[in-house]
C-alpha cells in the first residue's frame, strides 16, 4: 500500500511514492505451511531410518528426505515447488474432468435472468435497476451485487506536476470514501484500449457532410461505409461491488432481497459519483444491461467490437453476451476470435516513484490490453487485527532466528518496516486498501500473442514491476481481469 502521507505537502509539488513489498511470512522462519509440512515429512523419514538402525536404511530413505528437501526449498516461478501441487493438482483435476473446454448450447433454453457465461459465472444474475435504469450483477455465491459506471479523464501524463499532484490527492479521497463506507466489497478500475471503429467519422459525415447525388459525396459515403478500426482508443470503467453480507441489516430495512440490495447499492453510487467529480473525474452514466453485454461479448471476441459500436442495437442482451467457445491451455486462453494471457502485477516498484509510473504500459501502442486493478478496503478493525498479528510474527522469527544464529535479512527488515508504516498511515485515519493487478493481453494468433506478452512485459520492466503469466488458471484470472464484473482471484 502506498503511503498516503508521502503525495501531500504544503506545496502541491509532485512528490515520488513508495510501495509495500509482497509480504512473504509463513509460520516459521518464513516458511509457509506447506513448507512446513513437506519438510516434516522428509524429517520424519530420516529420523525413522536413524532409529531403525541407519545405514542402508538413511541412502533407502534418501529418494523421501531429498525430495522433501528439493520441494521446500527450491523455488521456480516465484514460487516453492510444494506450492505448485495444490495448482497441477486442480489443473489435472480440471483436465480429467473436460473442463478445460466450453461450447454454448445454442439450442438448449437458459434460466431467465442468467448470463450466458462459462464456469462458475454461468451462476451470475442480471438486475435492472428501476430507478437509474443501471444494469446490476449479482453473484449469488459470493453475495455480491456490482454496477459499473463509465469514466473519462484527461490524459494524466500531460497535465503539468501541480495539477497531477491535485489529482492523486482528489484520487485518494475517492479511495477513502470507499474505506469509511464498511460495505463496499470491491473496487475495480479497469482500462481497456479498443480498436478505434471509425464511430466519430461516421457521425461526423451524417453532421456536417454534403449529402447529395454527386459523384464527390457518393465516393465518400461508401469509403466511410466500409472504413475498419483505424488506431486504437481508451476506456476506462469502475465496477462498485456491494457486499450485501456486510449490508444485511440496510437492505432488510430497504425491503429486502435483490430490490433491497439495489436500494442499499444506490447509495454507494451516489457517493462514489460526488466523490469522482470532485476529483475532476467525469462519469459518463451507469452501464445498462445492453451495454454490459456488449463489454462482456467484445472481451471474449474482439473482432466483433467495432461492428457492435457502429450498429449500436446489436448484441445489447446479457442472455447471449457470452462466448461461443472457449478452450483453455497451460498458460494461454482462445475464445471466439482471440487468444488471451494474463500477467500478474507480482512485485510493485520497491523504489520511490512518480504517480504516472504505469505509463510505459498503459500508453504502448499496437496492443489489445485490459488493465485491472482490484481494491478491496478492510474494515478498520480487521486492518488492526491484520497488522497486529503481522507484527507478532516477524517479532517472532526475529526471535527465533536469532536463537539459531540466522541473520536477519534486508528483505526482512524492510517487510517489517513497511508494516509499521501501515499502522502508522492506519492511526493516522487513513484506510487500508489491497490492490491486485492484472493484464490481459489480447491478439488474434498465439504468435501475436507472444510477441505481445513480450512487449508487456518490457513495458513493466520499465515502470518498475514484476509481472507473472498466471499458469494454470489463465480462464479465471481473464475473467477477473477483463471483464467488469468486479471478480477477485
């Protein structure tokens, strides 16, 4: 979580901001459970064969404690070997199941009020808000109710540091009012570059073209009638998701059920649309359930965007808005007319940086991209709870590590100071937030793909930040990353 405190001076000069590391506790000596249990195992083999009489018995047993070893230790991707069984043994689960692969049935009838979508989003619900006709998801699951709204802004990187310095200000009021609300499930901001389709031309001409039989008229009708993508644009949209546990009490007073909820969810969106404008932030309106699914049809097959934008009565219906095929491999997704691969934001800048870090990757050009960043606040008392305990750990492989004579790491220390400065921001009235950061990558071959992957990750390299292809889960990580249903992975 970025300090607060370090963007606010009494100048409004634009000042760098500092990122936590990603916390790597475990229960001891930094060692996960998983970890624990692995190397328990392998001890118990080697001190089974010590007392059994050793030997022959120790080099018998050395496939189990070697192994034990090998899996606690040594590390690939980032990760433990032991941390990957739990991810091959869903993968292999999956794959012996036939779920890797969806087909729709176009033939068969859906439930009314469902979304046509694959997995476990096949349980999602439309509502359509009576009031401001706002199309609503509701996740019966995990007891969620999302509404998305449409926002546009001027380009930050052009503004002059004082107004940048304004505008995170303004931005971190928005994030605190989102903290202080207490039901609030997530926030998701999600930036997408589409491919222009010519829409502003075409309604350019029907403005101000001369419309008559001439040659001069006729030329350029047709060449506007046929004219594809040129370039690319930016959208940006907010998905607030009510968490209609933590608001049960209002919404049994506001009638209860999915019209309760949306009473309750009306609230946060006046709130959050006061809080937008005052940070020079324009909401363009809550998204219908005809626009969602346009949102929902165009991240699953990019190809068809431009037609929807330009005929804009085509596709507006959640019941059909989901893919025809999906197949999901290793590290890769296809759907209609794309393949998809999301990365994982795994290490934010460690260094002081400026607010418009990400601009190498949200400004390259020539790639279909979805940015996703997911905040979900805590409640104050689960953020105490959450730093206490954090506290009580490192103090106590501090301990434990001293009585062994292990040094203490750099690493370690900069953890520990990085969770003293969140109780300090903590005390201070400031909410705690943790952000998730995703990107999918979109191309129409697995070459392009690559060649994109590539592209995106270099472009993080240069904002500072570590990034991880999300193996074996790439069909949930795209759903959370490109779609604005507010979805946590």
């Amino acid at each position: 979580m970025p300090r607060t405190d370090d963007t606010t001076t009494t100048t409004g000069e634009l000042v760098p901001v500092k990122f936590s590391r990603l916390t790597r506790r475990g229960l001891i000596l930094g060692l996960s459970l998983s970890q624990m249990i692995a190397l328990g195992i392998g001890g118990a083999s080697l001190i089974g064969a010590l007392y059994a009489g050793g030997g022959i018995l120790i080099a018998y047993s050395a496939p189990i404690w070697a192994a034990a070893i090998a899996l606690t230790w040594v590390k690939t991707g980032g990760r433990a070997l032991v941390e990957w069984i739990p991810v091959c043994a869903w993968w292999a689960w999956r794959t012996t199941g036939g779920q890797l692969a969806y087909r729709r049935r176009i033939v068969a009838p859906r439930p009314e009020g469902t979304l046509a979508l694959p997995g476990d989003m096949a349980r999602l619900r439309e509502y359509t808000d009576p009031e401001t006709g706002a199309g609503m998801i509701h996740d019966p699951t995990a007891n969620t109710l999302t509404v998305v709204v449409s926002v546009t802004h001027p380009a930050f990187v052009l503004l002059d540091p004082s107004e940048q310095h304004r505008r995170v200000t303004a931005w971190g009021r928005v994030l605190a009012t989102i903290c202080r609300s207490g039901r609030v499930a997530t926030l998701q901001v999600l930036e997408r570059t589409l491919p222009d389709s010519g829409q502003g031309l075409a309604e350019w001409w029907a403005e101000h073209g001369a419309h008559d039989d001439s040659w001069a008229s006729t030329t350029y009708s047709e060449l506007i009638d046929r004219a594809g993508p040129a370039g690319e644009r930016h959208a940006t949209t907010l998905s607030l998701s009510l968490d209609m546990k933590a608001a049960g009490r209002q919404i049994r007073t506001a009638g209860g059920g999915l019209k309760g909820a949306a009473n309750v969810l009306r609230q946060e969106m006046t709130t959050l649309l006061s809080a937008l404008r005052a940070a020079d932030l324009t909401p363009s309106g809550w998204l219908s359930t005809g626009e969602l699914a346009v949102m929902l049809r165009t991240a699953y097959d990019p190809a068809i965007g431009p037609t929807l934008e330009r005929h804009g009565q085509l596709g507006q219906d959640l019941a059909t808005a989901g893919p025809v095929a999906v197949a999901e491999t290793w590290e890769r997704l296809r759907t209609d007319s794309g393949y998809h691969a999301v990365l994982w934001i795994s290490e934010w800048p460690r260094a002081m940086v400026y607010p418009g870090f990400l601009a190498p990757i949200t400004l390259s050009t020539g790639i279909q991209r979805s940015i996703s960043l997911i905040c979900t606040p805590l409640r104050t008392d689960q953020a105490v709870r959450d730093i206490r305990k954090k506290k009580v750990e490192y103090i106590s492989d501090r301990a434990q590590r001293a009585k062994i004579g292990q040094i203490q790491d750099a690493s370690q220390t900069a953890e520990y100071e990085d969770v003293l400065r969140q109780e300090a921001d903590l005390t201070a009235g400031h909410g705690v937030l943790r952000y998730t950061g995703l990107i999918a990558i979109t191309a129409p071959t697995v070459e392009e793909l690559d060649t994109a992957v590539a592209a995106i990750e270099q472009a993080a390299i240069q904002a500072s930040c570590e990034t991880r292809r999300l193996v074996g889960q790439q069909a949930a990580a795209f759903t959370a990353a490109a779609l604005p249903i507010a979805r946590r992975i």
